[in-house]
C-alpha cells in the first residue's frame, strides 16, 4: 500500500505544480460559470412572452392556472386578434388558444391547444414540452372523472392547479425546478467539461514518461503492474475529487448552491469520476504521443459535450440528437446530477443512470489498460 500512496503523492505534486493544469481544473471552470451562471441567474429579469387566449369559463381559467405554473415565461391573456399581431411581430414566442369545448377534442382525442407560432426558436422549443405535460395532465385529469362526470373536471384542474408542489414541466413532477437548479447544473457540466481536459491530459502523461524512460523504470522496479496501475489511477480519481469539492465550495460561496443529498451525490460524483478517469485512460492507450492525445480529446471531448447536455439542456434538441445523446456518457452523468440536485430522486431514473456510467466505465478501462503496455 505504501508504495501505492507514493506513486499518488509524487503524480499529484507534479500535477498541481503545472500552472496550466491549475488554471484548466480550476479556474477555468469557475469563470465559465460566474459568466453563464450570471446570465442565467439574470434571465429571470425578462422572461420570455407567451400570450393566452381563453374564454372565461371555468374549465379555461383552471388550465391558464396549470399553463402559469411554468414560472420561466410570462403569461398574458389577450384577444386572438393581439395574440397573431404579437407572435407575427415576434414581441411573444407563442401564442396558446384553448378552445370552448375542450371536452369535445378530448372526446375525439383531438390536440387540446391550438398554437399560434411564427419561428421554432429556442425559447419555443422550452416551451413545447411543458405545453404536451400540461395537455397530458389535462386528458388524464378527464379519464380520472369520466365515470362520476364532466362536471367533477373543473374541480379537479383546480386542485391540482392549487397544489403548491407540483410543477407541470416536461412532464416531470419535480420538487425542486428553480433557476438555481438551472446554475447549479450548468456548474456541474463545466466542472465535468474542464475535468475530462484536465485528466485526459494527466492520463495522457504516461506516454511522456514511456518516452523519456520513466516508464520503463518503474516496471523494473519492486512495485508489480497492479501497484502502479492503481497508484496511476487512483491519482487520477483523486485530482477529480479535489477539483469538484473546491468548486462546489466556491459556487456556494458565490452563487448559494445547493447539491442534494451527499449521501447519494457523493458515489455518483465518485462514479461520474471514475469514467472520466476511464475516458483519459482509454486516450493514452489509443494513440502514440501526447498531442494525438491532445488533438483527439479536444475533438472528442467537445462533440460529446454538446451533445450530451453539458452546454444547454438535452430536452432542447431533436428527439434525433436526444437519442444519439444516450451514446455519451455525459447525458447519463448530467440525468443523474439533476436527479439529485433538483431532489426529485426518481430512483428507476437514477438507476438507469448509473449502470450506464458502470457500462461505459469498464469499456473505457478495458480499452485503455489492453493499449497501455507494460514494458
């Protein structure tokens, strides 16, 4: 074991004595999300527009109680007149018409809202979801009264509009959907961002020292291949670690981040670790020198990025580029973490998540350990 804790001690002093690799884990990350966490946290100022068109019954004012729950636009009832002026002037991203008889096109299981929208921006595509969750609960809340009657309907739109714990989003009832989950996530995919750039290139070290002969050395010397395999890696998982504690402590000191329950944050974050100390690895073992290694996890590290939900939020993107995402170990990383942070804690969800961090895992270290050689 001794030998072990050496090879970690002498791989993290000559990490952190790298001013780049300082400037990379650490302050790198924090600048990215003092900028876009800002923004974010600054965006609730002007919230985008989404206007309203409803007659005043009661079945209509119960479902622009549900529609305003989405606290992240501001709603706005107005004539259909106004309401095509506006979208056509882009002053609004959409325009919602619930109909009279919203019961008949629940009936001949018609779409419950007509949309009025001029473009397919992105504040649109936010929107759409929490307008399919909110018809979704409507039709449900229907079939629920079917049998004691139509007239139960209104009653029922109301309790649950009333109900101070639901938040009609994506279809997902979630405990906690703020802002603040939004800034806390976006420092979550920076952290694992810079993290991935920062390990590949410590992993990627190991073909320095087999040029220079350090390599060599150490395989003639008493400690066995296991030994300094697990000093390598545990190395590894500890700058990881050292890097997420020190930027979870200063996000909460600057933005008052919240990260869940560090029962169950901690082995996800250890195991969100482990891949990205799987991904470096399986690097060093791919290609031959340093900046092959440099060159391909730029590439690789960016690409998977963005698509895996790092950069902006995967339920964004076509369902196309959502299914491609599930090859990423990124969108599996950033599921969990929301899990977590936003205290939902779907526990099948969670699961899903890390066994698929477990799959990508070993694949990363089965690659990574037949490249490297050991002579």
């Amino acid at each position: 074991m001794r030998k072990i804790w050496t090879i970690i001690s002498l791989q993290l002093k000559g990490f952190f004595k790298s001013p780049g690799a300082i400037v990379l884990m650490f302050i790198m990350p924090v600048l990215f999300s003092l900028i876009f966490g800002g923004m974010v946290a600054n965006s609730e100022v002007n919230k985008p527009l989404v206007n309203i068109v409803a007659k005043q019954d009661e079945n209509s004012t119960r479902i622009v109680e549900l529609l305003k729950k989405n606290n992240h636009f501001e709603w706005k009832k107005v004539p259909f007149s106004q309401a095509k002026k506006n979208v056509a002037a882009q002053d609004a991203v959409a325009a919602v018409v619930i109909p009279p008889k919203i019961q008949q096109r629940m009936i001949d299981k018609s779409p419950l809202f007509d949309i009025i929208v001029q473009r397919k921006t992105d504040d649109y595509l936010a929107l759409y979801p929490h307008l399919q969750g909110t018809a979704e609960l409507i039709a449900a809340s229907y079939q629920a009264v079917g049998i004691q009657g139509e007239e139960m309907l209104p009653k029922l739109l109301e309790a649950v509009a009333s109900d101070q714990g639901i938040k009609v989003e994506q279809q997902l009832l979630q405990a906690d959907d703020s802002t603040q989950t939004s800034v806390n996530l976006m420092i979550v995919g920076f952290a694992i961002m810079f993290m991935m750039f920062g390990l590949s290139g410590a992993a990627s070290t190991i073909l320095d020292e087999r040029i220079g002969g350090t390599w060599g050395r150490l395989m003639v010397s008493p400690a066995s291949k296991l030994q300094i395999s697990l000093g390598y890696l545990l190395s590894y998982f500890f700058m990881g670690w050292i890097q997420l504690a020190v930027l979870m402590v200063v996000m909460n000191i600057l933005f008052d981040t919240t990260w869940g329950n560090l029962a169950n944050l901690i082995p996800f974050a250890s195991l969100v670790i482990l891949t990205v100390v799987g991904f470096g690895l399986m690097i060093a073992g791919l290609v031959k020198t340093k900046q092959q290694a440099s060159a391909i996890s730029a590439v690789l590290i960016v690409s998977t990025c963005m698509l895996g939900g790092v950069y902006w939020p995967i339920d964004f993107v076509p369902e196309l580029m959502q299914k491609l995402a599930l090859a990423v170990p990124q969108s599996w990383a950033m599921s969990g973490f929301k899990e977590i942070i936003s205290g939902s804690l779907h526990v099948e969800t969670l699961l899903k998540d890390t066994l698929a961090l477990l799959g990508f895992s070993c694949l990363f270290f089965f690659i990574g350990l037949r490249g490297i050689k050991f002579e």
